[in-house]
C-alpha cells in the first residue's frame, strides 16, 4: 500500500499543483486528499476528454504539468484529446495521468470492468503512452522519473493504480452537503405501483441501478415494467433510452444521476429533436458522484427548468418533498414527452445494495419482456 500523502510528495517534487478529472472509487483517497488541501487547484470535470482538454490549456498558459485523473473506464473518452491535441506526434503537450485499474487482472472485480481491465495497458500503448504502476512505496521514484521525462519530453506519461493501493491517514468525512429530501426508496416504491406493467425502465450505472435492483427482490413489485441495468457506460443512459423509444410502443422510462447527466449533457438534444411522446426522463439529482466518494457535481446550481425547456423536452417536473411523490409522479406518467421529472434524492445510506451479475440474462429479460 502506498500512503496518498506520499504519493502528493512526489507530485510537489514535480511542482505538480493543478488537477483536473472525473472522480473514482478506487482513486477515493486520492480526491478527499485533494479536498482538504487547498494549495492544489482541482476542477472535476464533466468527462474524462474535458479533463485532458482543461489540463492542455493549464500547460499551454502555465509551461507546468498537469495531473488528470480517472477510472480506466473513462479513458475511452479522453482518447480524441489524447490522441489529436496531446500526443507526441501533434502538439507534444506534457501530461500526467493517473488511472483507477479497475478490473485489472488477478483483482476480482464486477463484471463491466474485466474487458476494458485487459485492454488498459494496450490502450496506453498503442497510444504511446509510457506508464508504471502503483503498488509500493518503491513504485513511487518510478513515478518521479516519468513527471520528469513527461515535461522534459513533451509526452503524456500515466501511472496505474489498482484497487485499495493507496491509502489515506486521516479519518474521511463526507463535507459535501446532505440534501434531506427524497429517499429512492420512497420513490421507487411509488414509482412501481404506478407505472404500468408494459414500460420499459433503463437506469443509470451505480446507486440507481442496484437502487432499483434490491426492490426487485420482492415480490410484490415484479411484473410491473422490465429493466435494464447500465452496470457501465456512464452517461449513456438516455440513449440507450432513446434507441429503445425510437422502437418501442411502451412508455420508456430513463432514470439517470446529476453526474451521468452532465457526462453527454448534449445528449438531451437528440432527445429534444425526437419528439418521442413515450420518453420519460427522471433524474435523481443529489448533487454528488455518489457511489464513488461523494465529490461534488454542483449540479444545485443547474436550472434543469430552462435546461430541458432549451434542448426541446416538452414538459419539465420536480420533486423535492416526500408528500408530493405520487401526486406528481401520476401526471409525469400520464402527460406526453418528452417529459423531464427532476427528484432531488438524499445520498445513499444502504450499504447492502445488491449488483447486477447475469448480464446476459438480464438483457435476455429485458428483450423477452419479463422480470
């Protein structure tokens, strides 16, 4: 295991200061370390492409290296950047980047991060991208020497770091602000005795999905409507949704969260454009990266009113009060899209939520229409 404060130390050798990515679990300690030292500059950004797009123009005005950080998952989507603006090859733009490893081989993980937990190391290659990989406080000099070769060179470098690698001294506090309005289970258990039992229901990776997962466990809310569970693929959610309503009769429910949404906010165009009478999109807005170390989205500050009416959605709704849950969720059903259903949610506090596991049989269920 690697101490965060030691890692930092080999980051301020380097006069490494300013930070930018898309928070992750496995690098949890890494951001709440982050938080609590305000000689660092941090922007979490919507997608991992804008991370590596605001940390080329901090080089471009500064001449220092930046750190980007981000779940390997992500680096799919800072590859246009990384590739087209960054490389060696284009405006050789010194870059540091530090990857969560999630499904890294030998480490058990879920099953939405074995393929892309293969391919990393060949991702970085094949993009020659020069890399190590945190294991040990030895690792560390290793790390040192690629920040250095990184500005001296003009090349994007990267260290890998894999689960409960580092680790974090001081006793973590969630500072973000709870917002004390709806449980998702009060939601859910309204949401499901309301609906009917032809709808379909896509929701988005972490919290939402497994929310939804652990009420399916019962009996008493089978049969109403079939779901499809976004295990990965962040901020796809709603076109995942909308390939599906461009298709389907029922009523299409897409449940996202605050930070899928902004990941492809420009999404909501396309949903805006399709008129799709039978597109319902809720959103469960706590305002944080929730199942990831709680950093804020700052998503409080959004008025998804203006938002939604802009890109063309046809109603906008909101829930911020547990006694208003099923008056408003009866006229969300019944009125045409596209519709928009803002819930401000209270952050997760049921630790024994259950993951999605057959994938395949739940895309198999989904497709036959049953639970």
């Amino acid at each position: 295991m690697i101490a965060v404060e030691k890692l930092f130390k080999t980051l301020n050798k380097n006069n490494i200061k300013f930070f930018s990515g898309v928070p992750d679990s496995i690098l949890k300690n890494f951001s709440f370390y982050l938080e609590k030292n305000k000689q660092y500059s941090n922007f979490i950004a919507a997608n991992e492409g804008s991370a590596v797009s605001i940390g080329i123009g901090h080089y471009l005005e500064t001449g220092n290296l930046p750190c980007i950080y981000l779940q390997n998952s992500g680096l799919s989507n800072s590859i246009n950047p990384l590739a087209s603006i960054a490389h060696n090859d284009v405006y050789a733009i010194p870059l540091l980047l530090i990857i969560g490893w999630r499904g890294a081989p030998g480490k058990k993980d879920e099953p939405q991060h074995i393929v892309k937990g293969k391919i990393t190391t060949k991702i970085l290659k094949l993009l020659k991208i020069e890399y190590c990989i945190l294991n040990n406080d030895k690792d560390l000099k290793r790390l040192d020497e690629l920040a250095k070769k990184a500005l001296k060179r003009r090349k994007i470098v990267a260290c890998l770091v894999k689960q409960d690698v580092l680790k974090y001294s001081k006793k973590l506090k969630n500072k973000n602000i709870i917002i004390k309005h709806i449980n998702k289970n009060d939601f859910f258990n309204s949401f499901l005795s309301l609906i009917s039992k032809n709808s379909n229901i896509i929701t988005s990776t972490g919290y939402t999905s497994r929310s939804l997962l652990k009420f399916r466990g019962q009996k008493k809310y089978q049969g109403k409507g079939k779901d499809f569970y976004m295990v990965g693929g962040m901020g796809h959610t709603s076109m995942v949704s909308l390939g599906v309503a461009l298709k389907s009769k029922k009523k299409t429910y897409c449940i996202d969260g605050d930070g899928s949404l902004l990941m492809h906010m420009g999404s909501m165009h396309n949903v805006g454009l399709s008129s799709l009478n039978n597109f319902k999109h809720i959103l469960f807005n706590n305002n944080c990266h929730d199942s990831v170390g709680g950093q804020k989205t700052n998503t409080n500050l959004l008025d998804f009113k203006s938002i939604v009416s802009g890109f063309g959605y046809k109603n906008y709704l909101k829930i911020d009060n547990k006694n208003n849950i099923e008056r408003i969720l009866k006229k969300f059903i019944k009125i045409k899209g596209p519709s928009f259903l803002e819930v401000i949610v209270d952050i997760n506090r049921d630790k024994n939520l259950p993951r999605p596991k057959n994938l395949i049989s739940i895309k198999r269920k989904f497709i036959n229409g049953n639970i």
